[in-house]
C-alpha cells in the first residue's frame, strides 16, 4: 500500500512542476480552436494552451517505471506504458497538425483509427502471448474466469479502443476528464492490488500504474480546474484511455471498468445514439447536444456544477465497483 502512495505523491510533483513550466510555452505555440458549432460559453476558451497531456504522461511514465524496479514486474509495465505513449503520440499527431492548421481538425477518422488499431492489436497480441493467464477473462461478481480462446485479442483489441475513444468524448469540460480519470484510477490502484494478492497472482504492475496515473490526473488538475489554464488535448485523452484500458486488461479487471468507468460508457453512448437517430429521423436529436455533458450544459447548468455531478456520479460507481469485487 505505501508503494501505491509514494509512486502516486511522485507523479503528483513531477505532473505539477512540468505542468507548470508548459503552460507558457504552449501558450505561445498550442492555442486551443473551439468549434464553431460549439456552446457559446465555451468560446472564451478560445486560446487556452492545449496538448498539455504530455506531462501527464511524462510523470506517470517516469513513476510508474520507477516503481516497477522495486517491484520487479518491470515487464508488464513496459507493455501498459507500451500502449499508453502509444496512444498519447497518436495524440500529439493529431493536436500538433491542429496545431499547425489553426483549426478543430487533425487527423481524419481513418487514420486516427487505423494507428489506434495497430496500437491495439499489437497489446493484444504481445499481452496473451506473455501472460500466465492467457486468454482467460475475470468475471467480477462471479469470481470466475472465461476462456475467451481466439476471440481474446479481438475483445481485448475493442476494449482498448472503446475506453481510448470514450475518455477522448469525455474531455469537454475543465478538470472533468482529469478528475473523473482520477478517481477511477484510485479505485483500480486500491482494488487490484488486493485483488492480485487475494485471488490470483497477476502481479503489481496494474495497481501501480493506476497509482502513477491517479497522481498524475490530480498533478494536472491543479491547473486544469475551472478556470482551466490548460487541456490536457487529445495527447492527454487518448493517453488515459489507452492506459486505463491496458493496465485493467494486464490485472485482469477490464470487465470491472464498465462499472467503475460508467461515465464514459454514457459519454460515449450519447454520442453514438445521438449520432444514430439524427441519421435515422433525418435530423432529430435525443440530447440538446452530444456528448452529454454538453446536454446539461444546454439545459442551464453551469460547467462547474455538470463537473462536480459527474464527479459525485463517478465516485458512487468507484463504491459500488470496490462492493462488487469483493
């Protein structure tokens, strides 16, 4: 358990001090571009610095890696921080060409699409190959595990992808993505380090890259709060989804993730219903707008208080996810 703190309390000061020092320089150099199509209020927010996701990853990364020598699971955290910077560069791709174009738009979906899957593909099948468990699946709850034989790398391919692309919806508001990824992060560090000690031994690698990413989102959101001097971007977003994913499927709790990470299930759904009876009714819509953070937004509530809901939401679903495993 100390090992959690400390690794934590590390990424929390590494993720402050560069947070810090990147403001001013991505100030002058990543200004963000709001949507034209997007709430008026957000329109102040026109050029606060974004891409600051990247020392997000830096501090987990250096902390977790660090923590891993003490441990000796070095070789699972490699692959979690594998697909973690991983996704954070397809990120940076896409920020650095918004970036450039002065514009909302980097990579088109294809391509946006086609390095996460590569990304994705390449976990599933170096994890499975690696893993004393292989292609075995923990169900909650149930306190049992499924063969999922050759369909493990396809589920394990769409739970990356799925959590990557939700977390990426779910950062729209100042320090909702941030927060949220905290707390769940928390609950995993918590919650699989007595799992992997009390029902089957994955190793340490899971808990303490949790541990590393809660201390980094809290590091982050000290200057990503309301008023949000920067975003994390998709550099950020797609980081912590990636890694969430990763290190859930490396402890063996990628299932526990629908319950503890419900808010973006919901973020995402809302999109993909909104999007799919706007098609269907030739433009009727379920929510005032997509993703539904945005819906309450619309319907009055100021940012802050849409936050602080989601928060408290987010936190009820960490309770009930601890419940349920054990």
């Amino acid at each position: 358990m100390l090992i959690l703190f400390c690794t934590a309390v590390v990424t929390f000061i590494i993720t402050v001090i560069i947070t810090k020092k990147e403001i001013p320089i991505l100030k002058e150099k990543a200004g963000q571009n709001i949507r034209e199509e997007g709430l008026e209020s957000h329109y102040a927010k026109a050029g606060t610095p974004s891409m600051g996701g990247i020392s997000i990853i830096i501090g987990t990364f250096v902390a977790a890696l660090g923590a891993s020598f003490f441990t000796g699971d070095t070789g699972n955290t490699l692959v979690i921080l594998l697909v973690f910077v991983g996704f954070g560069i397809i990120g940076f791709i896409d920020d650095y060409r918004k970036v450039i174009r002065k514009q909302n738009e980097g990579l088109n979906a294809k391509q946006k699409f086609g390095l996460q899957m590569i990304v994705a593909i390449a976990f599933g099948v170096l994890f499975a190959m690696r893993s004393d468990h292989g292609t075995t699946v923990y169900f909650p709850g149930f306190d049992t595990y499924v063969d999922f034989g050759f369909l493990y790398v396809p589920f394990v391919v769409f739970a990356v992808l799925a959590m990557t692309n939700a977390v990426n919806l779910t950062d729209g508001l100042d320090g909702l993505a941030s927060g949220v990824t905290a707390m769940v992060s928390a609950t995993f560090a918590i919650g699989g380090l007595f799992f992997t000690q009390l029902v089957t031994d994955v190793g340490t690698a899971g808990p303490l890259f949790f541990a590393a990413l809660c201390g980094g989102c809290l590091g982050f959101l000290v200057y990503n709060r309301n008023p949000a001097r920067v975003f994390m971007g998709d550099t950020g977003s797609l980081a912590l989804g990636g890694g969430l994913a990763a290190a859930a499927v490396v402890t063996k709790l990628e299932l526990l993730l629908l319950i503890v990470g419900m808010l973006y299930v919901i973020e995402a759904l809302s999109v993909v219903l909104q999007v799919g009876y706007f098609k269907l009714t030739h433009g009727k819509r379920i929510f005032r707008m997509a993703p539904i953070h945005h819906h309450f937004e619309k319907g009055g509530m100021k940012e802050v208080q849409v936050v602080r809901m989601f928060w408290a939401f987010t936190a009820a679903c960490c309770i009930i996810g601890l419940i349920i495993l054990f």
